[in-house]
C-alpha cells in the first residue's frame, strides 16, 4: 500500500509534529511505501507585503497545495492520503486535489480547529463550547485567534465557509480522533459518527522502562508555559510541597512571570530548565517519579502521556476532557480537580507519601504503554483505517 502524508508544520514545533514524524517513520520501518507533503506557517511571517496578502487571501484554499497534491498523486500514485493539520498554509485545497484524483482522504483531527477559531475551545481562562453549535462568529467578538478580532474574522470566515460547503463532511472519508471525547466533539459538531475512528497516540521507538534504581525523587513537567496548560496551577500547588523537587521543562508566554514567581516565593525546590535536548529530557524523563499534567483546558489526548507511560512513570493529571479516559484513578496514575491548586497538591503529597503504591502503578503505566500504545499496536489500527477507506481486505506485513 502507498500513502501519502501531508503535514502543515507550526510555527512552534509541539506535539502534532512529533505525531506525524513518529507515524511516517513507523509506517516506512514496517515497510509501507510512504510519502511526506510538508508545507509550514512560516510562510506567513514573510516580509514580502505581496505574499503575505497572497497568503490572506487564499487562507482558505490554496492554489499551490492543489498543484502540488495533484502533481505527486500523479507521480506517486497513493492508495491513501493521510492530513493531519492543514492549516493555514495548506488549506482544504488538499482534499480537493485527493478528490479529484480519486484518492480517499483520511483526516487526524489533533484539536477542536473546526469548530473553534483558537482550536482549544478556552477562552479568557475558562473551557468555552460557544461555538460548538458552528456559530463560529461569537468568537471574533472576544478575539479568540491571536487577540485580534480581525484575525478570527478571517478565521472565522474559512471555517464557516467550508462547513456551508459541506467540506468538512463530504471531502473527508474518515477522520481520526486520539480520544472518545475527541469523537464526541467532532459528532456534536456535525460529522457523522460513522466517519470518526478513535486511534491513540503511541510512542516510536521504544525507550523501553526506566529501572526503578534510576529513579529520584522529584515531579516533572513538560510542556507549554502558557496558561491553558495549567502551569499557573502546578506552581500555586508547589507552595505547599516546599520539601519535593519540580522540574519544569519547556517554554511559552508565561516563562518570565514563572521565573519570577519562583523568586519572589523562594521556590528553591522547583527548576524551570526551559528547553532541553533529546538527551536531556530522555534522562529526566527515565528519573522522574512522576509526571503532572496540569491542563485546565481540554485535551484530546497529549502525547507526552503516552511517553510518560512508555517509561513506565505515573501520571498526575486534571480530571477534565480526555485524560480521565486515559488516566486510571490510582490505576497508572491519579486525577484531580482541573484548576484545584490544593487537590493537585494533595494528590501529589499522597504519591510522594506511597512509594511502594508509586511503584505499582509505574508497573501500571508501562503496562498500558504495552496494550495500548506500542508501535505494533499503532501500525495494526492504522493499517485497519487504510483498509477501510480503500475497502481492501487486510493485507499482512512484516512486524517489526
């Protein structure tokens, strides 16, 4: 089987792009003919007056990623073509292209972009739904996309467009959601449920688990420093756990006012490291003893929860949209209340306290990682999409 896969990279690289290259490799190791599309965001930062306006005005279809879609079908003849983002550079041109070539299109749905014009369905620090029902203008009101009310009105303008076209609906033959909650969002949207197949996130390669004798004595963040993510939370919980290390990896709008809330607080336990390399994060990572994922936004399903259970460490996290699906209350990690500085701080008090019931569920973890998110595991449900949107039957490949 041939596929093709078409990738619209971020500005600032994050988890979706790890996704896409983690599948592409996956799926040539186990020895399906792959080929990568990539267009970026960066074209929109150009400092050519003329081509940003290009940019504005084809920002809901583009007639460069048509050519270029319909250009490599014609080269590289795929059985499937695989998007997972599209925006803005790329545009619904690419379905376009596939449908007009007679290629089927599968569609990863990494966030609520449809039906919110910021993707997060939050605004102004609170889970918002306004535009579920794809009343999609209430957003420009508030400026949702950039902070800017003419930004979301373009935005807002391709989306709605797009639905009255019925692209979203009939150019798509079947998306992929890492989470039920993610495919409920989608069905409340208005995508039929028939077209939604529920494939997790998984981790490739293996790191294999960290030995328990590895282990110290500390929490870990990784992530965005921006306030969706909770990171406000974590360090107001952390006052409190002044006799436990944090280490805070990763970086975003709010690193300057974490850093100075740390001094002002003297929070001599906790390290903001910012980025780190591969090397670096794989170490924390093998060492932690657990991990906190403090979202008080919604999330379809972060891929560093898979990671984290890949190690075989425990996860910490907010008891809101996807990760009660993934998280197994004293299970392969703990819930609490999304926002709720003092139950995170209880909660992670209470893991602190329990090392032989810490251990348990680092056995959890892995395990789950092993069931759910191997490699193999990813490969066999990919492969069963493909099949699906070329009704083939099943074809057998060597596993790796």
């Amino acid at each position: 089987m041939r596929i093709l896969i078409g990738h619209n990279h971020y500005k600032i690289p994050g988890g979706e792009d790890a996704v896409v290259a983690a599948e592409y490799c996956l799926l040539k190791d186990f020895g399906v003919d792959v080929l990568l599309y990539k267009r970026s965001n960066a074209q929109l930062d150009s400092k050519s007056i003329m081509t940003k306006f290009r940019n504005i005005r084809q920002l809901g279809w583009s007639p460069e990623t048509y050519r270029d879609i319909r250009t490599m079908i014609k080269r590289f003849k795929p059985d499937v073509a695989h998007f997972h983002n599209i925006f803005y550079v790329m545009t619904p041109a690419a379905y376009s292209a596939c449908h007009d070539e007679g290629v089927p299109v599968v569609q990863s749905q990494h966030n609520f972009r449809l039906v919110c014009s910021n993707g997060l369905l939050y605004r102004q620090n609170k889970i918002c739904e306004d535009c579920l029902n794809k009343s999609l203008w209430q957003g420009v009101y508030h400026g949702c996309y950039g902070n800017s009310r003419v930004l979301t009105a373009l935005i807002a303008r391709m989306l709605i467009d797009h639905w009255e076209k019925r692209t979203w609906q009939d150019t798509v033959d079947m998306y992929i959601t890492a989470s039920q909650f993610g495919r409920q969002k989608l069905i409340a949207a208005g995508i039929d449920g028939q077209k939604i197949t529920v494939k997790p996130n998984f981790v490739y390669p293996d790191p294999g688990r960290a030995v328990a004798s590895q282990r110290k004595r500390y929490a870990l963040y990784v992530g965005r420093l921006s306030t969706e993510k909770g990171v406000n939370v974590l360090l107001g919980a952390w006052r409190s756990l002044s006799d436990f290390p944090l280490r805070v990896i990763g970086n975003g709008p709010l690193a300057g006012s974490l850093a100075d809330y740390v001094r002002r607080h003297s929070m001599t336990n906790v390290e903001l490291r910012g980025y780190v390399d591969q090397a670096e994060y794989e170490r924390n990572m093998r060492e932690a003893g657990f991990l906190i994922v403090p979202s008080v936004c919604y999330e379809n399903f972060p891929r560093i929860v898979a990671e984290a259970f890949a190690y075989g460490v425990p996860v910490l996290a907010s008891r809101l949209g996807s990760l009660e699906e993934i998280i197994e209350d004293k299970g392969n990690g703990m819930l609490f209340e999304a926002g709720n500085p003092s139950d995170l701080a209880q909660k992670a008090r209470w893991l602190i306290g329990h090392r032989d019931e810490l251990e348990q569920m680092a056995k959890r973890a892995r395990d789950t990682f092993e069931q759910k998110y191997s490699a193999r595991r990813n490969y066999e449900e990919l492969m069963a999409v493909y099949n699906r949107v070329t009704q083939k039957a099943p074809v057998a490949h060597a596993l790796i």
